[in-house]
C-alpha cells in the first residue's frame, strides 16, 4: 500500500493516477475525502500533517509513502511511519537546495530533508524546479486585457510540468532506492517573455508581458507570500535574467518518454487559463 499526502494538489492528484494506472494500492490522504474528488479505486482517508493525532489510522499497513513538504510538521508524521513500519518515504523537495545559497526557501526544504534523513526511514527525494503550475496565477491578467505585469521578463527558466514531477515520484515510489535524489526541470529554458507568448500562440488569446519595476511586484506578492519567500522568488528571476537556469534530462532518463513542454502544459490547462478567474499566484516555486 502507498500512501499520497497532498494527495489534491497539484502533483498529488497526478502521482494518485499513475500509481493506479500502474496498478498499485494506494491511499490518499486528505483534509475533506468528501469534496476530495479523487479517482475511483484509491481509498481516501481523513487526516492532516499538522494533526499528528491523525496519521497512525492512515499509515497502518503502509510500505511506502509520498510526502508533501508541510515546512515545521513532518516529525509527527515520521513518527507515525517508522511505528507503523513504513519501508521508504518519498518526499517532495526543491532544487533550491543545491543552490550555493539556498535563501529562505530553499532552508525550509533543507529543515524537511534533514527531517526525514534523520527519521531513519529509508528514503528518496524529488528536487523539480519552478513549478509550470504557477503560471496560473497569470490567469486573471490574461483574463482582463491579456497582459501580464511582472519583473524580469527576460528571466530564462526551466519550469515543469506538475505531471511530469509525479511520474518520476511514482518511479521513487514503485523502485525505492534509498539515499536516491532526482532533481527534474522542464525541457526549454523560457523567459517569462516567452512563456506569455506561448500561452497566447497555444490557446489563441491576446497575451504579452509588460516589465514593471521590481517593487512593485514584490508589494504584490508580499500579499500573498511571506516576504522572505516573495524576495527569494525575486532573486531567482534576477540570476536567471544573467544565466539561464541549465535543462536537465531527469524527466525523460526516469520515465522513458520526453518531458512535457510549456505549449502542452498550457494546452492541457486551456480550461483554467481560459476561465480568467484566478486574481492571486499559486506559488510552487522550487518545491514551495
């Protein structure tokens, strides 16, 4: 049995669809299973990281699970595991920990690797880049004008498919080899520039990107996201405006196939984008 924390969000929902189109057991793990809305033939059990109290019912039986990042919560839940017997923990980090200064972000993704490193449990853990999902949070801007404000529209980065993070999690999962580390981008490096040019070219919508000065972004974005976390993803878009962010070939040596590109993702999200109804970013950048 593999158990899926986060199992609604962006890469849970994924990783629960290729473990049982690979025809694994799995239990998801979620806040509400009623509003869970997850696919028939997973068993979803109510239960949150931060309620330590929950987690035994949940792992019981468990030999391996995935486990989402809640920064400052995971001993409760490591408990549970190494009492329960779980054989390996696949946990969702970032690869802002490889960073030579890894900020704010990439030192709570450290807190959670160490975490599980010194649980004792047998484990692996996922390093994806920015997330190709934050993008939209560029959904209600297109919506109304199709421009998108940002600083450093000439940063090139390599952002991936939510997809394509959970497929190589579920290979984590499927063949644990403990101490193993899979660090993932997307296959293009794009600027901000390019990607809202993508997005307009794929679903046939007016869209560019208009530079705005830096402050003003970060005033934005500190309304969302705690202000250190709002200057590391700045800093970020900054270094990668002098060096592109390197493509790694993670995705496609893991799974056998080429990773999604940017214009499939946006084909794929041509719903969400299309809705215009999201007035604040959904930040996942580097494992966030």
């Amino acid at each position: 049995m593999i158990l899926v924390t986060g199992a609604t969000g962006n890469v849970g929902r994924n990783l629960v669809r290729e473990l049982l189109d690979a025809g694994e057991a799995v239990r998801a793990l979620t806040r509400d299973p009623a509003a869970a809305a997850l696919p028939e033939g997973v068993e979803t059990v109510p239960g949150d990281l931060a309620r330590p109290e929950t987690l035994p019912a949940a792992l019981r039986g468990v030999d391996r699970a995935f486990l989402f990042p809640v920064h400052g919560a995971l001993d409760g839940f490591l408990t549970a595991a190494k009492e329960a017997g779980t054989a390996h923990i696949v946990l969702l980090s970032s690869d802002s920990v490889t960073f030579p200064e890894p900020g704010w972000i990439g030192e709570k993704h450290l807190a959670c690797e160490r975490a599980v490193a010194d649980s004792g449990i047998p484990h692996s853990f996922v390093r994806p880049s920015i997330f190709m999902a934050n993008d939209l949070g560029w959904a209600h801007q297109l919506g109304h004008g199709g421009i998108v404000r940002g600083a450093y529209g000439r940063a090139a980065m390599a952002p991936v498919d939510e997809r394509d993070i959970a497929a190589v999690a579920a290979y984590a999962l499927r063949a644990p080899r403990p101490g193993a580390t899979y660090e993932l981008t997307g296959p293009q490096a794009l600027t901000q520039i390019e990607r809202v040019r993508i997005i307009g070219e794929t679903l046939g919508l007016p869209a560019r990107f208009e530079e705005v000065p830096r402050a003003d972004v970060r005033a934005k974005l500190i309304g969302h996201l705690p202000p250190p976390a709002a200057d590391f993803l700045l800093d970020q878009l900054a270094a990668a405006e002098q060096t592109p962010v390197p493509v790694l070939p993670t995705v496609e040596q893991v799974t056998g196939r080429p990773a999604h590109t940017y214009a499939e993702w946006v084909a794929h999200h041509a719903a969400d984008f299309g809705g215009g109804q999201r007035s604040a970013p959904r930040v996942h950048f580097s494992g966030v």
